[in-house]
C-alpha cells in the first residue's frame, strides 16, 4: 500500500473502518474502491463520515450532473413516490409519455424508448438495429453485422463485453457475441473500406468523445465523416452520449459540435440526475418502431417515478444554462492544466468538463496521485492508471473550479517535490 493509502486509512473513524470492513466481506470485489466514506452532498460538495469536505470532480462518473440533492430533482421524487412510483408498463400513467415528448420537443427525433440503465440502453439500440437491418435493408436473417470503435465502452454486460478491445474488460468471458466488428476509432478510411466491402453491416456505434478510454477526442470532422458514410452505405449511425450527452461537453450533444444528427442517440447519467436510474434511445419512427408489441420490455423502464425525475433533471439542465457553464468552465480547466510541466502530465483531452490529465509514467500513477487529492480534500479516480478523470457537476462555479484546479497542481507539486 502507499503512502497516502496508508494516510487515508489512518484518517478513517471506528464507523469507516466498520463500513469498508463490511463491504469487503459482503460484497463483490470486482470494482477497487478508494478509502473514503462518502456520508451527505449538495452541489458540487461531498462530506465523509468524519465531515471532512470534499470538491467532488467525479459526479458519480458524470451522472449528476445538476449537482448532487438539487431541490427540484429532490422535491420531484419525492412528490412521484408519495403518488406512484411504479407501474410497470402493464398500464398507462402520466409521466409515461411525458419525458418521450419533452426529448422530441427539445431534441427534434420522433420517440424516446425508455430504460433503465446506460448499457441497457446500448443493448436496446443494438436490437432495434438489428431488427431494422432485417425488416428495413434487406440484411439476411441473422447476418446482421455491427461495427464499434476500437477502444469503446459501453457497459460490462455480456453483449458491451463482447464488443469491447480492453481484455480487462472482456477476458474468460466468452462465448461471445456474434456480429461484432471494430475500426479504428478516428480512421474515416478504415470505416468506409469496411462499409464498402461488408453489405451487411447494419449500424456503427460510436461514442462522440471516447470517456472510460481516456477522454479520447477524435480530430475535427470525424463525426461528419461518420455521418456521410453510413448515409452513403445506408448504415445506421448510433451515438453513444450515455456520458457526453446532456451538456457534459459544452454543448446539449457532443455531436452537436460538428453539427450532425444520428440516427438513433443513446442517453443515460445526467438523465437521472443521479436520483433513479432512467436511460433510454432517441430516433424516428421508422426505426424506434421496428420493435413491435411483444418483443422488448423492461420491469421498470419507463416507470413513473423514473419519467418524471427525468422530466425535471432536462428542464434543469435546459433552464439553469448548464451546458453553456461547462463550457465555460471547462476553458478554466483546460487553460490550468495546460500549464503544468511535460514532466509531470504528457496530455490535457477533453472537451466542455469532460477532461482527463494523462500523467507522465515516470512521475507517478494515477491511483497514487487520487489518493493524495483525496487528502487534500478533491474527489476523483483514474482512467487507465495514468489518467486523472475531471468530470464535476456542471452546476460548479468558478470560484469551486479554480479550487479544484489549484488542489490538482499543488498536489502533483508537492509529489514531485518527494
């Protein structure tokens, strides 16, 4: 264990140590946790058991986005709960429709399809495109192919392992999932050599900025490419913007940077606000409605108590300006971090406040480096080992993120001076 590691847990009160000391008997050890004991929030803000107060620059991996406890979203579950919170699609009830209808409104597509968590959501666009290539392009049944990104991420169920190039990820899993095909993310040529050859190939999912990778942002025009090609190859075009839609990135999408329109856009996270798991994928009707009666469904997709937090985490989202604030913000962050020497980070990615610091090797790791903030009073964790994620909520300010900013370079100061 570190240093710091071995800080953190000298710091830890009887009722922490009990805490973790639970979790490790009970629980599942696939996920590495860090040694902090998170107890309350509000806004950007998190307190531990011993009520220390932390700057918190993961957001729940970019889920709330609002800021964490804000009053509406609070004031919003609380208010479906006490009416009806769940259903399950067997009835109609009135938030049902109500957040399909704001999302076309605001977004422009023809149908929201309701789920619950990112990587269903990602499991549903794959079925509607599947069924798409065989009752709309004439694909033969069960030939259907789709291509990925080398490098994606879109959730650890079976089918998002199957299409995933991390061995991490995917390892003493298979069998596989059949269909599966990748490019390399950023290469137009790659992609249209392989739409030319292959007739089956139905859809290619993408994520706009590539966020469990490392923050990968493709160079400018890569999304109008994809856009042109599966245009051109009659492909269906499938954004993932379960972690960069909803204004993480500056913008309502991050395809909206290049101007372009999917075919079908998957979203999740900051549609929940963090309160209730609420996912689900946009497109026209010609494509949402080639899942007909009978063959798709969910327990809770599409709940009441989901539809209507989900409802008031886009109007707070909308209302309060919060992708024209990442915006802004994200200049700060960007212009701070670019200052630190080579010899500490090698690399600022990101766009909006979706950011990642890639440290130099030879300086430290990333683990090392998120236990010292953490001490210092900043929450994150990295991507890759050597990736300091920077994703807070959007809702943060510029006084919260020139503090943020000035833990980061003072702790990776203070390491380098040891």
């Amino acid at each position: 264990m570190s240093t710091s590691g071995r800080r953190l847990l000298q710091r830890l009160c009887s009722r922490s140590r009990e805490v973790i000391e639970r979790d490790e008997r009970r629980g599942g050890h696939h996920f590495r946790t860090l040694p902090v004991v998170l107890a309350r929030a509000e806004g950007v803000h998190c307190w531990d058991l011993e009520g220390r107060r932390y700057v918190d620059l993961l957001s729940g991996f970019a889920t709330v986005s609002q800021g964490h406890s804000h009053p509406r979203l609070v004031a919003a579950m609380r208010e479906q709960c006490g009416r009806l919170a769940h259903t399950s699609r067997a009835f109609y009830s009135e938030p049902q429709g109500e957040l399909g209808e704001l999302l076309s409104r605001v977004t422009g597509y023809d149908r929201f399809l309701p789920m619950n968590t990112g990587v269903e959501a990602g499991d549903t666009a794959l079925k509607i495109a599947r069924r798409w290539a065989y009752r709309a392009k004439g694909v033969p049944d069960g030939e259907a192919l789709v291509l990925f990104a080398e490098g994606n991420y879109w959730g650890r169920s079976l089918a998002a392992l199957s299409a995933s190039t991390d061995r991490n990820c995917y390892a003493h899993f298979g069998p596989y999932m059949r269909g599966y095909q990748h490019v390399p993310y950023g290469d137009l040529g790659t992609l249209e050599q392989r739409l030319r050859d292959q007739p089956n190939i139905c859809a290619f999912m993408v994520e706009p900025i590539q966020g469990e990778a490392g923050v990968n942002v493709p160079q400018e025009g890569y999304l109008r490419g994809v856009r042109e090609l599966c245009t051109k190859y009659n492909v269906l075009f499938i954004a993932d913007e379960v972690q960069t839609g909803l204004g993480r990135t500056g913008k309502r999408f991050a395809v909206d940077h290049e101007g372009v329109r999917p075919d079908m856009l998957i979203l999740g996270k900051a549609l929940s606000g963090g309160m209730y798991p609420v996912s689900g994928v946009l497109g026209s009707d010609e494509i949402i409605l080639t899942l007909e009666t009978g063959v798709h469904g969910s327990t809770f997709g599409g709940s009441p108590l989901g539809q209507h937090v989900a409802v008031e985490a886009i109007k707070v989202l909308e209302e309060e300006k919060l992708a024209d604030n990442a915006a802004k913000m994200g200049e700060i962050v960007r212009t701070e971090l670019e200052k630190i020497p080579k010899d500490i980070a090698l690399e600022f990615r990101g766009k909006g406040l979706l950011a990642g610091l890639k440290l130099n090797p030879d300086f430290a790791n990333g683990w090392d480096i998120c236990e010292k903030l953490i001490i210092n009073g900043l929450l994150t964790r990295p991507a890759h080992n050597y990736i300091i994620r920077i994703s807070p909520p959007l809702c943060i300010n510029e006084e919260q993120i020139r503090e943020a900013m000035h833990i980061i370079t003072s702790t990776l100061l203070e390491h380098k001076k040891k």
